[in-house]
C-alpha cells in the first residue's frame, strides 16, 4: 500500500507523478495507467493484482478519468470488498470525493435489482432467500408435484437448479437432456414452476440476482443504456473464477465503453465445482479484440522458499498456461512438512506453534489454519478453546454451532433428559417423520403453556427463553403437572384422538425410538449411542439420499462429531464439555487466529499459514476425484497453491498417520502433494518417521528429507530401537515410532503376515514400503510395513 501517498491532498497527488505509482512496478503501472479499452492482467499469486486494480480504482479518481460512481469493481466476497475499500480510502484520504460501486456480483446485482424489480415481476421490497429456505420452498413443490421427495431431495434439486442459473440458463433453456437429471425428467418442469412461486412469494434465491439482470438488460435495452452512461469504468478481481452468468453480465455492462479490466490467476482457480469457467480468461482476448494483457511476475508476498515450493507443485499440472514467478525477498524458512501420530497431535502441534509465535510478541491475528473441510477445523477449535487462544472461523458457522451437529446435541439431550423441551422441538420432524408444525402446536397447547417456565426462588414464574417474567400465574390443568413437558404432553395425546392418525403413529413410533435410546444408553457407551442415534433415527440416511455437496459436508461433520466423542468418558461429560464450548463463544478480541477453509481464503495473506490435513484422501479430496478424475485433481492440485501462497513467512503443511473414523483407527497415507514438494525448499519432520519418503521420491539422487533424521522424533525413534520392524507401540501421549518409509520393503508378495488390528493375511503387492494385503477379516487393505510383522512372529 503507498503509505506515502496519505498525506497529501487529492489535487496534488492528481499529477502524472503520483505517489502511488511510485510504488508500482512497471508491469504494475502498466496495468494502472491504460484507462482506456480493455485490460487483463494474468499474473500468479502475489504479484500485486489487487493492489493494481485498487491503485487503478484510486488513479481513476484522481486522473478525473472516472466519478466515484461511475467506476464498478467486483471482488469475490464481501471482505475483499471491504478490505478494496479500506485500501481506496487509504490511498485517497477517508471521503476522497465519494464511493464507488464495490462489491460481490450479488451484492451489486441485488443493489440494481431493488431499481428494476418490477420489470421482472417482483417489488422492490422482494425477499432474497437463504439455502435453507430455498430448499424448503422446493420440497413443497417436489411433493405438490407427487414426486417422491425421498429420492428426489429438494437440496439436491437446489443444486441442480444453482447449476443451471450459473449457466445462465432460464427454464425454457435448459438442454433438453439434462432436464433428465432430476426427477426422470421432471427437472426443468420443477425449476419452472419454483420460479413462478419465487415471483408470488415477491422473492429471489441468490441465482437469480444475476439471472433477473440479465434477463433485464437483454428485455430493456433502455435500462442497459443507462448504465452503459452511467458506468464509465469496470473491474473485476479473481476474474478466473467467474462463471458464464456473471461473465454474461460483465459483458453487457462493458459492450458499449470496453473499459474493462480483469485481473486473474488460471492457477488459482477453485470454483470449476460451481460453474467458475477459467475458459473465461482465454476468451477475454477474443471477445475484447485489441485488449492490452499485461504479466506479472514479480511476488511481492512470500519469501523464496514458500514461492518455490507453490511453483514447483502447480508445475505437475499440465491444464495451466504457466508462468514464471520470482520474488527479490530473501530465501527465508523452508516450508515444513510434519507428519503426527493423529488430528489431535496435529491440533496440539499448531496450537503450541501459535502460543509460541505470540510468545515472540506477534499477533494472532497473523496465523491462519486452512484446511481442505470444515470437518477439519473441530480438532482445532477444541484445542483453541481449551488454551483460550482466540480464533474466528472465516465465513462460516464455527464447529459446534453447525446445524448437523445441533441437530445430534438436541437427539442426545433429549436422551438424557425429558424435560428439555428446546431439544424435542428442534429433531421431533428432522429428519422428517410426518409431525408437522400443526402437531407440535397443538403439543404445546395441551402442555397448557407456549413454553417452558420455570418458578423462581420467590415464587413468579419466568420464561425460560426471554427471561420474561410472568406474573399471571396461568391456571394449572392439573395440580402437579402444571409443567408438563412437550413429551409428557405427547404420551398423552397419542393416546386420546386430538391427533390425526397419521401424526399420532409417527408421534408414537419416535416416543419408542427415544424410549429404546434411553433404556440403551444405560448400557452402551454413548459413542456407540449417537452412532444408533444417527442410524436408526434416519439422519444418515437423509444426508446420504441428498447428493449436494452440502449435505456431504454434513455427513463428514458427523462423521468427525462422533469420532471426537470418544474423548470424554460419559454422556454427561461430553454434553457439559459442549455446553461450556458454546459459551466461551463470542470473546470480542479481534485479535484472532484465522481459521479458514482454503476456498475461503483466497486472495488473503497471512505471516504464519498452517496447512493441515494433507493426507490422501482428506486432500487431495477423494470426492473431487471420484466425480472429477484428472480434472478434479488438478483443481485440488490450484487449491494447494493457493494454500501455500497464503503465507508470507512460513508455510507450515501437516499429516497424521492415522484417523479415526467411527471410532475405529485407519491408517492413512501422507498426501501425494508432499511428494510433489521440491526437497530444497523443504524441511520435513516426522514425529513417526512415517511416510516421509515416498515412492514419488525415492529415485531422486539427493536424499530429500536429510534434516529429518537430525529431529528429535528420529532420535527417540532410534533410542526406542523402532528400526527392528516390530509393531508400533503406542506409549504416553500416543505417539508412534515407526521406521523409516522408502526402503523397498524386506516383505514380498505371498507372504503371510499379521497386523495388531486387522488380524492375519497374505500380502498381495509391495509398492516401496507400502503394502496391499488381502487380510482374513477385515479385506483388502493398504498398510505401511513396519505395521505389520511377518505371522510366523506373531
Ligand atoms: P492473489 O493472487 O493471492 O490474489 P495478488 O496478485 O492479488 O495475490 P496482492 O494481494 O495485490 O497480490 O499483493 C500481494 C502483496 O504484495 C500485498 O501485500 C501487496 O501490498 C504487496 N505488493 C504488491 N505489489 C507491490 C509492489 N510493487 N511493491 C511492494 N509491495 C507490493
Ligand atoms: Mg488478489
């Protein structure tokens, strides 16, 4: 930023001198003073591509080439716009003459929306729904439609249709063919028919923020006209990630003036999974003939080691045009690489990082934790809470306040206890079970009560909500059970006719459930009960039929909710521990660890970037390459990129060798990313010794990982005699030694071996020292060697 530019009033700093582009390099203020015609700027990460369009925004202003409201610029979320704005004001002094148009496309277009609403027949006052409500809405359609929600979920139709508004496509428009893949062809029917209920309820989804403006500017030249007047100059950042509707918009708002200038980085883009087409960057050239293109490649972000390491790996991409990036700074750290027994040595291991990092008088708010899943960031939050380092989570919901994990909070207290009637409300129709609003309502009536009060020490009652004191004190229907409980009343009610039959079966059946739960916890642990909980309630498999992404998501939070309940030794303990998370919740320091998914993360910097999780599977995502193949790996393969470009000092990248995954241990192997790191510009420290050199580099000539062997995890492993191929043993805080990885391994197909978990069975095939094994019990399985001892020891 040009600090030096604050200082002086705007008529000064209008000269063609300007302070700020002092600051520039040449590429840079190249980009900054072509104001005229369209520009695109295609440069890797850190090269300054904000910081040109922000420059350019201010040279814009102060040149008199543009009005602050004639310049639009559109970043990708809302805290790029505010930090977008926050630069410009810094750069021309606070109320530098007005504010231009910056935002999200979606904020933007919501902001034109609301002048032209009743062009597309909707109000001015039109409603923009959330996920939640959107799928609502769909559901009732899906089932006024007669079709079977169950197979056909209304998430699921809420993505196909999300997919379908990114390709600006309108029903009518939606390719024959692919109104089959929803509803054995019912998909377009089912969108056309959203839209019209949109219109009644005067509502949009976020979709058709973009979608209606476009339909406007197409219907009424006259509208679009008017911008083009009123617009002189757009900008776009991170411009490879937008999709065909925004890039639809850009193109109609910018026909006339062609002063467009987009920034972007092919490397990084990470939304090809919504729609984000990076064709959009090579196609800028050709839909804006004469266009100046302007590459960076000088990082001003990272020190040398950080930017050699993120080249070297999106080098193994072969979709990408390629550049070359270099930075002046100094070689500084090499990125580390760290290998743990499991997620929570890894949590303790980064929090112990960061208390470190604060000790030598630096902040929180300089470290962030990016991983690939939200599932990821619970061991972290758990570890932060416990240390009391305080830490927000970066556009979203933290761990325990997710609604999934609510959901299975509510089902456990209810377990334990009766009496809370918050709980009951929240799961008695989730999944759906056919108790409607109306059942629950007429529940609460004949509880006597609209909610739970309790009486206080001196006698007026209170509502246990508000805190409202209620001093008339209602009649009690029947003396004792004046507090009758939302179960209590439904004991009862099944039993009379005040129900419609359907309500009252559905009522009875989940009564049962609860009562079967509850006789079951006195004997099971209640790991193993919220695994009962999860399946027999039917939550699983609601999350399972619905194929979004979102409710994947949902399932792995589950998936590691579960798995972190094994820590505490009771029911009790845990929902007290849970209790207490919730409340710590809301600390106002601002000085806060970041925690982040990396997708959350763009276009950010942070001095100390922790990058956790890099197994297989966990990341690169085994979703992505299931659904995607190549494509989706290489995606993944940009979303490590854009990891390690986060970090401005150090980059500091973890994997565990084991999971837990419904309380049962898995081993896991480390990322094959690890393997695609340039060893010179890598430090590697395994707590286990495990995985450390993998097959991708064992013909290298140079022995890559060489400083780990100075650690002192290698030390203790080779005190502790662990190069003897010996089962690993487990000892104090559950740290493994294990010798070392990439040897050929000394075992050979046929061989019959035996693991302390998976039992007895015959190796299959050896890759270095990874081993297939066909085991008696649990199947085929890949192990590391030294996991295993040959039978004949066993
Ligand atoms: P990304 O691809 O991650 O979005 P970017 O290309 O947008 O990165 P910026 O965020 O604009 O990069 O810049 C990265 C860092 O380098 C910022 O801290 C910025 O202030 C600094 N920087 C950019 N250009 C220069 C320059 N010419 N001189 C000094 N510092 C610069
Ligand atoms: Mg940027």
């Amino acid at each position: 930023m040009s600090e030096e530019g604050e200082m002086l009033p705007i008529s000064v700093r209008a000269a063609a001198g300007a302070p700020y582009l002092a600051s520039l390099n040449a590429g840079q203020r190249a980009a900054v003073e072509a104001l005229d015609g369209p520009v695109l700027v295609l440069a890797g990460a850190g090269t300054g591509k904000t910081r040109v369009l922000t420059t350019r925004l201010a040279h814009l202003l102060t040149t008199g080439k543009a009005k602050p409201w004639s310049v639009l610029a559109v970043t990708f979320t809302n805290k790029a716009a505010r930090e977008m704005r926050e630069r410009v004001e810094k750069l021309l002094g606070p109320g530098g003459g007005g504010l231009p148009w910056l935002g999200t496309f979606h904020s933007i277009s919501a902001r034109m929306l609301r002048t032209h609403a009743e062009l597309v027949g909707l109000k001015n006052n039109f409603t923009i729904l959330d996920t939640d409500d959107q799928v609502r809405l769909l559901k009732q359609i899906i089932d006024a439609e007669g079709v079977d929600e169950k197979r056909w979920p209304g998430r699921q139709l809420a993505g196909v249709i999300d997919g379908w508004k990114n390709r600006a496509l309108t029903p009518e428009k939606v390719p024959k063919n692919e109104g089959f893949s929803f509803a054995d062809g019912g998909g377009a029917k089912l969108y056309a028919i959203y839209q019209a209920r949109l219109k009644i309820l005067n509502a949009c989804d976020f979709g058709d923020l973009l979608m209606h403006m476009i339909d406007i500017f197409q219907r009424y030249p006259d509208v679009l006209e008017n911008y083009h007047k009123k617009l002189s100059h757009l900008m776009v950042d991170e411009y490879q990630d937008t999709n065909v509707a925004q890039y639809l918009w850009l193109r109609l708002l910018a026909q006339a003036r062609k002063n467009l200038c987009v920034v972007g980085d092919d490397d990084q883009s990470i939304y090809g999974w919504r729609g984000a087409e990076v064709d959009n960057i090579l196609r800028f050239e050709h839909d804006f003939p004469g266009a100046e293109v302007v590459r960076l490649e000088q990082n001003y972000r990272s020190t040398g080691h950080i930017l050699a390491a993120a080249s070297h790996l999106i080098a193994n991409n072969r979709g990408r045009l390629g550049k070359t990036l270099f930075t002046d700074d100094d070689l500084g750290h090499r990125v580390k690489v760290r290998g743990v027994w499991d997620g929570e040595a890894e949590a303790r291991l980064i929090a112990d990082d960061i208390e470190g990092w604060r000790q030598s008088n630096r902040s929180y708010a300089d470290c962030a934790v990016l991983v690939r899943a939200a599932w990821q960031m619970r061991a972290f939050e758990e570890r932060f809470l416990m240390l009391r380092i305080p830490y927000k989570v970066i556009g979203g919901p933290r761990f325990f306040e997710r609604a999934e994990v609510r959901d299975v909070h509510a089902y456990l207290r209810l377990i334990r206890s009766e009496d809370d009637d918050l709980a009951f409300e929240r799961i008695v129709n989730q999944p759906k079970r056919g108790i409607g609003e109306g059942t629950v309502q007429k529940l609460h009536a004949y509880a006597g009560k609209p909610l739970v009060r309790f009486v206080t020490d001196n006698g007026p009652l209170f509502d246990q909500d508000t805190g409202e004191v209620v001093t008339e004190q209602p009649e009690p229907p029947g003396g004792a059970t004046r507090f009758r409980t939302l179960i209590g009343a439904a004991r009862e009610m099944v039993v009379t006719d005040d129900l419609p039959l359907k309500a009252r079966t559905a009522l009875r059946a989940f009564l049962a459930d609860l009562d079967r739960w509850r006789e079951q916890a006195r004997t099971i642990s209640h790991v193993e009960l919220a695994e009962i909980v999860l399946d027999e309630s039917g939550y699983t498999e609601m999350l399972r039929r619905d194929k979004s992404p979102q409710a994947q998501t949902r399932l792995e939070n589950l998936k590691e909710l579960v798995q972190s309940m094994g820590q505490y030794d009771t029911l009790e303990a845990y929902l007290e521990h849970v209790a207490l998370v919730l409340d710590i919740e809301n600390e106002t320091d601002s000085e806060n660890v970041q925690l982040s998914t990396l997708h959350a993360a763009k276009g950010l910097e942070f001095p100390l970037v922790f990058l956790p999780g890099w197994e297989e599977e966990v990341f690169p995502s085994k979703r992505s390459i299931d659904e995607s193949g190549e494509k989706g790996l290489e995606e993944e393969r940009r979303l490590a990129y854009v990891g390690i470009t986060r970090a401005r000092e150090s980059a500091r990248i973890s994997f565990v060798a084991n999971r837990q995954i419904y309380g049962r241990w898995q081993v896991v192997l480390p990322s094959r990313f690890i393997d695609e790191l340039p060893s010179a510009n890598v430090d590697a420290v395994s707590e286990t010794g495990y995985g450390m050199q993998p097959p991708g580099v064992r013909d290298m000539a140079v022995e890559p990982f060489t400083s780990s062997y100075q650690s002192p995890g290698w030390r203790r492993a080779q005190e502790r005699g662990a190069f003897q191929g010996k089962p690993p043993m487990i000892e104090g805080e559950a740290r493994l030694v294990a010798r070392s990885g990439g040897d050929d391994s000394s075992y050979k197909r046929g061989d019959r071996i035996f693991h302390q978990k998976f039992g007895y069975g015959r190796v299959s095939d050896v890759e270095g020292n990874k081993l297939t094994v066909q085991f008696e019990k649990a199947g085929e399985k890949r192990v590391i060697d030294s996991f295993v001892i040959p039978a004949s020891a066993a």
